[in-house]
C-alpha cells in the first residue's frame, strides 16, 4: 500500500511540476500578451477618438473661417514686421507726441540685440524725457497699446528741469 502511495504522490508531484511549468512558461506569458496587447488596443481606440476629435475641429474651424477671420487679423495686428517696422516705430513717435514727451528710440548693441533666425522679437532702447506723469503714462500707453510688448530695464532720473527721463528697453514681438 505504501509503495501505491508513494507511486500516486510521485505521479501527482509530476503532473503538479508539469502543469506548474505549464502555466509559468506557456499560460502565464499567453495571458500577459492578451493583457498588453488589450492595452495597446484601447490606447489605439483613445488615439483614434482624438485624432477624430481633430479632425472634427479643423473641420469646424474651416467651416466658421470667416466668422474667425476679423479677430485672427486684430490679433495678427498684435505682432510687429520684423522686415518693415515702420508702423511700429510711428505708433512709438505718435504715442510719445500725445504724452507730451520726448523719445529717442535706439538699436541696442548687438550683444545684447543679435537677431537671431529662431528670435520672435526684437529689441529697442528708448530714452524718454518729460515730466513724471507723462513719461510713466507713456509707458503704460505702449505696455497697453496694439502692439504686443514687453517693457525691461527701466530706470527713471530726475534732470535739474523738473523733468523726469527715462531710459528702457521693450521687446517687441513679431510676426513669423
């Protein structure tokens, strides 16, 4: 009887190793495949509604192009030509003349301005004369203007005339 136990506990430790290896080597690495390859699915699935999502939105954004358009071309206004900034320069000299102030407005050195192809903006350095009032409201008359700029390095003095100068650089952004 002993030796029938002993043959029926070494058949079952086989098939028990046999189906442990069974299942570690083929079953286990068969459901870890099904698992990543579902993932891969859904994460196909949620690209494909995002991309159909875009697609929908470049769509729409066609069909209302022209309701669009107005406010695409004010905010295209924003941005200074880099190859004729004319206009910008004349919005400097105009807003300087309504604050009742003088301005110079000078390429800053090329270290610190170089122009670079990547660049999207570019710099000036103006020098503001008036009293103190009017040279700061000059300031916040270009910050807040139509042109998108940004104002740096100020410093302010006091001359012996009562008058106030200024010296600053903007950065002006521009258009690509």
């Amino acid at each position: 009887m002993e030796k029938r136990n002993s043959k029926i506990y070494k058949t079952l430790s086989v098939f028990g190793t046999l189906s442990l290896i069974l299942i570690v080597f083929f079953v286990w690495p068969a459901f870890k495949g099904i698992e990543k390859s579902s993932q891969n699915l859904i994460s196909a699935k949620i690209n494909l509604v995002t991309l159909d999502a875009q697609i929908n939105e470049a769509e729409n954004f066609k069909k209302n192009y022209d309701s669009y358009k107005p406010n695409l071309d004010k905010m295209d206004q924003l941005f200074v030509d880099p190859k004729n900034p004319v206009d910008f320069i004349e919005f400097l000299e105009n807003t300087a003349l309504s604050c009742q102030i003088t301005s110079q407005a000078f390429l800053p050195s090329p270290s610190i301005g170089s122009k670079s192809a990547s660049q999207d903006f570019i710099i000036l350095q103006i020098v503001s004369k008036g009293s103190f009032s009017d040279v700061l409201n000059f300031l916040k008359k270009i910050e807040t203007g139509i042109y998108l700029v940004e104002v740096k390095n100020l410093t302010i003095k006091n001359l012996e005339t009562k008058n106030t100068e200024a010296a600053f650089t903007i950065k002006a952004f521009t258009k690509k």
